[in-house]
C-alpha cells in the first residue's frame, strides 16, 4: 500500500503544518485591544477588551445577539437565528478574529490599539 518513502513524505508534511500552526498562532497574531461590532456593515459598538460587559445587539430585521466580553475574551452566547452557528464559534481574542452571525448581518471582530493605515501607496 504505501512504501517507506511515502510515510517518510507524509510524516514530514504533517511536522511542518504542525510548526506552521503554531507559529501563526503564537507569534502572527497578536492580542486585541478593541471589539468591534458591526451590523449590516455598519459599527454599532466598539469596546474595550479589556472591560467586561455584556451587549444585546438588535440585528438585522429585528434578530437579537447576546455578546459577552469577558476575562479579555468576545464570544456570542445567543442568538435568535435558526443555525446558531455564531454561538458555536467559541471565544476570540487576536487581532484580525471575527464572530459572524448571517442571518443577522452582525459581525464581531476584534481590533489591535493601532489598527489604521499601515502605509499610502500612489
């Protein structure tokens, strides 16, 4: 089935996802300092990460999202949409992380301190 040199090939790759994986991880993202939220494209919140609160976002079409910022971590608790998929992403706290609800248009995304224009370009 498969030969020693195939093994060989496939124990290798896999290593080096492992180390790939880690390495975004670890040292690629950077931990977040804002929590934007946005509904229907449009910013409707924004918190710090820092301070624990907890939000009901009305969304789309009269959707309802509970958002809990807690211990440095955003997740969705609930939410009124049929899938609930938001509700199973977990918690997020790097830069760049996002939550998304569709049904509702709502859109949790976490920011860094100096997100902004990295450079201009003419």
């Amino acid at each position: 089935m498969f030969k020693k040199k195939d093994l060989i090939l496939i124990g290798v790759m896999l290593i080096l996802c492992v180390i790939s994986y880690v390495a975004i991880q670890f040292f690629v993202k950077k931990d977040g300092s804002r929590v934007l939220v946005k509904v229907d494209g449009m910013v409707k919140y924004e918190h710090q990460l820092n301070q624990d609160t907890e939000l009901t976002v009305q969304g789309y079409q009269g959707g309802e999202n509970h958002i809990v910022i807690h211990d440095g971590k955003v997740s969705m608790t609930d939410a009124d949409c049929p899938d609930k998929l938001c509700v199973n992403m977990g918690k997020i706290s790097k830069t760049g992380e996002t939550i998304v609800c569709l049904p509702h248009r709502v859109v949790v995304e976490i920011t860094g301190a100096g997100d902004g224009v990295d450079s201009v370009v003419q």
